[in-house]
C-alpha cells in the first residue's frame, strides 16, 4: 500500500457512492470496517438499485473485522469519549490499523488518537 489509506465510515460511503468523485491521490486504499459493511446493507428503506451498488462498492474494497486488538482500543474509546458502540468500533479500526477516518460526523473529529478528514477533503 502507498499513499493516504483511508476508513470510510457509513456516512462517508453513501456520499461517495451518490456522488461521481474520484480520490485525488490514485495510490489510496479504502477499506471500511464490518459495521459499516452492515450498517449499509441494513437500512430498512434501501432500494433494489442502492442494495446493487452498495454490494459493487464493498467487492472493490477490503473490510476489516474484529480482533482482540481492536475490541480492546474499542472499550478504551468508548470510556473516554462516551461514544456509542458502532462509532467506537470503527474509530478502533482506523486506529489500530492507522487509516485516516473519512466522516462528516464531527463528533469523531474530536477523537484526538485518529486522524479525520471530509470526503470532499480527498475527492476531485
């Protein structure tokens, strides 16, 4: 892997995926945590056409699933900043695997042991 590797969280994704962008820096990885992976496909209103897209995108990427390490960095989160469960788990991913955070939810921006960014911060 070279250049910036980014975590797409939920948010991030469904903008990316609605929006024709391309990241700016080709040599990027993206990946997106399992919760991301079932929080996309679990929406209750989720059209035919939205379900075939989501499913396209998460086949050209890699989804990273828990380990130790990661419910560990989990708890430790989820205690200093009082996030809710999901977040806390994906703000571990990005942390443990050290991958920049792409999310509008600017509550995550104020994870200090994470980097954050918009998406409209890496896109063209």
């Amino acid at each position: 892997m070279s250049g910036i590797n980014y975590l797409f969280d939920t948010n991030a994704v469904l903008y990316f995926l609605n929006q024709p962008k391309k990241l700016q820096d080709g040599s990027s990885d993206v990946f997106v945590s399992f919760v991301n992976e079932l929080e996309l496909l679990s929406y209750s209103k989720l059209s035919s056409n939205e379900e075939t897209a989501i499913k396209h995108f998460l086949n050209l990427i890699d989804i990273i699933n828990i380990d130790q390490e990661i419910k560990s960095v989990t708890v430790t989160l989820r205690q200093k900043y009082s996030l809710k469960l999901p977040d806390a788990i994906i703000c571990a991913t990005a942390m443990v695997h050290r991958l920049t955070l792409v999310t509008n939810d600017l509550k995550l921006h104020k994870i200090s042991e994470i980097k954050c960014c918009h998406l409209e911060d890496i896109t063209a």
